[in-house]
C-alpha cells in the first residue's frame, strides 16, 4: 500500500484545484430529501468532505460523516479544515473496525492502490457489512487502458507487471514520488461486487475517460 506519509503536505496541495466531474455525477444521484449518512474511505485531505458541506449543509453534520485513510499526514490535514468532524487513521483491510452502519460509502481513487485479488475482495465484503439496507457505493478508479490515461502516464510509469485478469498493473512516479495503481477492467470489477452480494447500477468509464465509475447497491433483504 502507497505510504502517503512521506508526500502527504504536496499530495494534499495538488488536489486543492483539481476538477472532479466524477463526484459532481455522484452527487447528482443523492436524492434531496434522501436521508445520509456518509463513510469516506481514502478521505485524504477532507476535499470531499468540504463538497457535501457546500451542496449538503443541512445534512452534512460530525454525527453522519467519518472519514478514514491510512495517512496520519493527510489526516491532519482534514483535521485543520474541520476540527468538528470526524476522522480516524485506519488502513481499509480493517474496516471491520468500524461499528456504524452508513446509506453511503464513497471510494475517490482510493481503492486501485490494493495490491492483490484477495486483498480487493476482502475489502468489499467489509463494506457490504457496513451498508444499510439498500445503501450505496460510489467509487472511482483510474482507467489505466484508457487512451487518456495511456498517453498521459506511459512515460512515468516504473515497472508494469501483468494481473490475473490481463491488464498491467503499474508503479508510477508523479513528481518525485512513486505510487502502485491496480488496473481495473471492467470485468474484474464487475465480478469482485457480484462475488460480495451486491446489485451492480453502474460500471463504466467516464465520459472523459480517466475513470472507471461504479455505483452498487445493498441488495434489501
């Protein structure tokens, strides 16, 4: 797993500006009179959460929000921007430590750094148990196969290794620093959120082609 420790100030600062279409589409599904509660995992920064506060300010309160991610960096960070918040350092293989129950878990470019098959099936599974009935995940990961991303990225990746589903997953250095991106087909996807239970509503790549998106359901019992 990445240790965004070591780059977590210039990692943070990067993402300040940087267009998200992907969550205003999220977003445009939650229902206006829809009750939330929101699990944030890979929160880094808090960006996310500073976006529900704006569109959703009469939903948004410490009580429905809890953002986690493995760096204590970028956590402190979130903490800055909102002390009245919740926030707790917890790598994803452990979300069996949370207790709560949420309508609605996001994954922002968080859940491509899981390094094996097992690993990605694991996490999913946890977070079927952490849904509500007929809750939601919204998740975004890089496309990796994309036109896009292939000219955008080839010259910086360091080391492409094949998975067992045919795609190269890659080592890619961004600036001074290095990170791992599981490449996602479609199919994988696919399989890993069937295999754990759920509806599949939506899985694709987006309109601009950066991302695959994904929105499933808590099948109700």
């Amino acid at each position: 797993m990445v240790d965004y420790n070591s780059f977590a100030k210039t990692f943070s600062d990067s993402r300040k500006n940087m267009k998200w279409p992907e969550m205003d589409y999220f977003l445009g599904n939650i229902l206006d009179g829809e009750s939330i509660s929101i699990l944030d995992i890979g929160c880094g920064n808090g960006r996310f959460l500073g976006e529900l506060k704006s569109r959703f300010s009469d939903k948004i309160t410490s009580e429905n929000y809890l953002g986690v991610d493995l760096s204590k960096g970028l956590l402190d960070e979130a903490k800055k921007q909102y002390p009245e918040y919740n926030f707790q350092e917890l790598n994803m293989l452990d979300l069996d430590e949370i207790k709560n129950k949420f309508s609605h878990i996001f994954f922002f470019a968080s859940y491509h750094h899981l390094q094996t098959l097992e690993e990605r099936g694991k996490v999913i599974k946890k977070t079927y148990a952490l849904l509500e009935e007929g809750g939601k995940i919204y998740m975004t990961n890089w496309a990796l196969n994309s036109d896009f991303n292939r000219k955008r990225y080839d010259k910086s990746v360091i080391v492409g290794t094949e998975n067992q589903f045919g795609s190269i997953d890659y080592n890619i250095k961004i600036g001074e620093f290095e990170r791992y991106y599981h490449c996602f087909d479609i199919s994988e996807l696919e399989y890993l959120f069937k295999e754990s239970g759920f509806e599949v509503i939506e899985n694709r790549l987006f309109d601009n082609q950066r991302n695959i998106i994904s929105i499933i359901k808590k099948t109700e019992v």
